[in-house]
C-alpha cells in the first residue's frame, strides 16, 4: 500500500509548515502583547497581528481548508 499524500496535499502540507515558520511562530509575542495590551482581553480574535495571520493564510488558500468550494479551500 501507498501511504505517501497526493501532489496537491503535499502542496498544502509545505505551505502550513513554512506559514507556521516564517510568520506564525515569529509573532506569538507579537500576538500576547497586543492582548496584554486591551482593554477586554476576551477580545483576543481582534488582536491586529490575527487579522495579518488569517489573511496570509487565505491567500495561501490555508483559511477554512476543510470546507468546500469558495467558502474554503
């Protein structure tokens, strides 16, 4: 049996782990000084560095990569 990812979940897989690399692990600090920052820290979803992150992920089509069609990836 062949347990090896088809070319395009291979494609997907190299792009998660060079996101997480050169952008999301570089800004977790980033991301809890502009929550310690807040005034309402349940608003955590709203931190400025969030909104870079989800939309370097969408263009990477990594955003919501389980739904189908336009919604997802």
């Amino acid at each position: 049996m062949d347990f090896a990812h088809d070319a395009r979940t291979e494609e997907l897989r190299e792009s998660l782990l060079d996101l997480m690399a050169t952008h999301i692990e570089p800004a977790q600090q980033t991301f809890h000084d502009e929550v310690d920052a807040m005034d309402n820290r349940w608003a955590w979803s709203q931190a400025p560095v969030l909104q870079k992150l989800r939309a370097e992920a969408k263009a990477r089509g990594l955003w919501n990569a389980f739904l189908p069609g336009d919604k997802g990836a």
